[in-house]
C-alpha cells in the first residue's frame, strides 16, 4: 500500500503545475513598465503592487531578452522600483452571452451602466478565430439600415464593409445613431474607441436612444484610458459581433472610430520601441487594421454575418483611408 502510495504521490507530481515567478519593476519609461524576472507571454494580464499596497494591472506588450514591456491600465501612482509584479492571466477572453443585449460595458466587459455583470456564460479568446476565405459566403442579400438615402443610393449588402469618412462635427455619430435604431439587422454591437467621455453619454442618450440600445451591444474605451484598454474595447466589438454571427444572426458592427484605433495601436508600438514608418505609424498599426477588416463578413457557408461600418478622418488620417477618402457631400464609401 505504501508502494502504491508513493507512485501516486510521483505521478502527481509529474502534471503539478509550474511554480507561480513575480518579477520585479526595474524601471519606467512614460508609460512604459519594464520588470525581470517573471516569465508571461505576449497579451498576459499582471499585478504591480507597490511598497504602501498600491496596485496597478498592466498587460504585457514586448520583450527584450529577459526584460518584459507592459503598459498599464491605469495611471502607475504609488508604485516605484522594486515593486512586485505577478500574472493574474496568461490570455485575454471574455465572457459572452444574450444577456449582453441592452448593456453598455468597457474593454475588460465589466459594466458602465451601473447594472450587475451580464450573466455570460461562453469563453472565447479576445482575438477571435479567422474563417478560411474558401469557407465564407457571398453577399447577395440587402442589408435595410433605416436610411433613404443609403438605401436608395449606396445600398448595402449584409456583409459589405463601410468607411465613414467626414471631418469632425459633420453629424457622423447621427448617422450611426440613425443605422442603429432603424436597421433590420438583428443586432447591432457599436464600439466607441477614443471618444471623449461626455460624446459617449451624449451618443446613447440622444442618437441612440432605448430603442436602439435594446438590440444592442456598445463597447465604450474614452480617449482618458489607456491605449492597451482601448484596443481591447476594439477586439472585444469584433468578438461579440462573431459571437452573435455564429448563432446565424445578421450583425451590424459600427466602431467610432477606425483612426483612432491606428492612434491606439501607435501609442504601444512606439511605447515598445517600434521605429515609426508614414506619418509616424509604426509597422505594427498596419498588421493591425488588415486583420480587424477582414473579422467583418459573411459567416461560414452564408451563415450570419457581419456588416461593419467604421468612421474615419479625412485626408489619410489612418494608413487604409485613402482611397476612401469623399468629398463633403458623399461622405459614405465602399
């Protein structure tokens, strides 16, 4: 018995888990963390706690050897050198479900309406799942967005992308407030990215309104939060729109907006030590955008699908708008 005992301790030993490593904080560079010691992967979430109890989250964003790059969540106060740094989780998910619907939650899914936490019962990863481009179906079918003009001028097919390209002040979140409350589209997830806080309040209050809100999903990252927060606030939109896609539904993803995605995805790759390339961009912003596109679309053999439409700054704000760019008076494309 003892014999058995102890070959049982043995193979219990063998799939034991690897002994949890905290690294250190050696040094900050504007928002920049760099620890030793702690061995996480590219996109895992960690604690910094500080010598008077202050905690900070960060996400890791680079490496150098054995020295890791994260950027905060937050402002980093109350932390300096020394500070204890630990994964809380080695890939990002989010929790999905129905009861998203209705709801108004930041980057990480946590609410901002004041409501308890969605009760969401699927894990997915944050980055989603790429469909083979054999496997999509076609856009054949009409997608009716509520608008007049669009329907009888620029009709879109469900599936086909958008690119809103105006100046600041011209009435584009009005549009998209208007495409949300009269669309036949099942659902509707808006990502706002960027955007000034009173904007945010401002755009469900008065161009959403709670019919629009109620078959909806918005997804809020202002422009105070970190760039790591609002390019999570852009992943967790697609998700969610693929989330909904594969239940067969027909989903219009709106994301205000597409430029400022680039200057999120900017502020990390140049945190990071990327060179900048156009118009300051690093290489990193033009990996990016191409694989946020392509997550739009028909779903598998025409199953569901994803009609984006995205808001951009004239003049070649972002690196994929120039051929979108319009004149003033026909500001949709594509």
């Amino acid at each position: 018995m003892n014999f058995e005992h102890e070959v049982n301790q043995l193979i219990g030993s063998l799939h034991a888990p690897e002994p949890q490593r905290n690294g250190t904080l050696v040094r900050l560079v504007g928002m920049r963390l760099e620890t030793r010691g702690l061995m996480a992967p590219l996109g895992a979430c960690c604690e910094i706690v500080g010598q008077l109890g202050h905690r900070v989250e960060a996400e890791v964003v680079g490496f150098n050897d054995e020295t890791l790059f994260l950027l905060p969540f937050t402002e980093p106060q109350g932390i300096g050198p020394g500070a204890q740094v630990r994964v809380i989780s080695h890939t990002s998910q989010v929790a999905l479900g129905p009861g998203l619907l209705g709801r108004i939650i930041d980057g990480r899914g946590q609410p901002l309406d004041g409501k308890p936490a969605p009760d969401c019962r699927d894990v997915l990863s944050l980055q989603g799942r790429p469909i083979n481009p054999m496997e999509r179906g076609p856009i054949k079918e009409i997608l009716d967005v509520g608008v007049k003009a669009i329907n009888g001028m620029l009709t879109i097919g469900r599936g086909q992308r958008l690119g809103l390209i105006a100046g600041s002040g011209v009435g584009k979140s009005v549009l998209l407030g208007m495409m949300t409350r009269f669309t036949e589209a099942d659902v509707v997830v808006i990502g706002l990215i960027g955007e000034r806080g009173r904007e945010v309040q401002a755009f469900i209050e008065e161009s959403l309104g709670p019919v629009g809100l109620a078959k909806s999903v918005l997804v809020a990252a202002p422009a105070n939060e970190s760039p790591v927060l609002r390019l999570k606030a852009t992943h967790m939109t697609h998700v969610i729109a693929e989330y909904f896609r594969d239940q067969g539904k027909n989903v219009l993803m709106l994301v205000d907006s597409l430029t400022r995605v680039a200057h999120a995805q900017r502020e990390i790759g140049l945190a990071v030590g990327e060179p900048p390339t156009a118009k300051g961009y690093p290489p990193s912003v033009f990996a990016l955008l191409p694989n946020l596109i392509e997550r739009a679309g028909v779903g598998r053999h025409g199953v569901g699908s994803i009609t984006p439409s995205t808001p951009c700054w004239p003049r070649a704000t972002t690196p994929t708008t120039r051929s979108w760019t319009l004149p003033a008076h026909r500001s949709m494309a594509r």
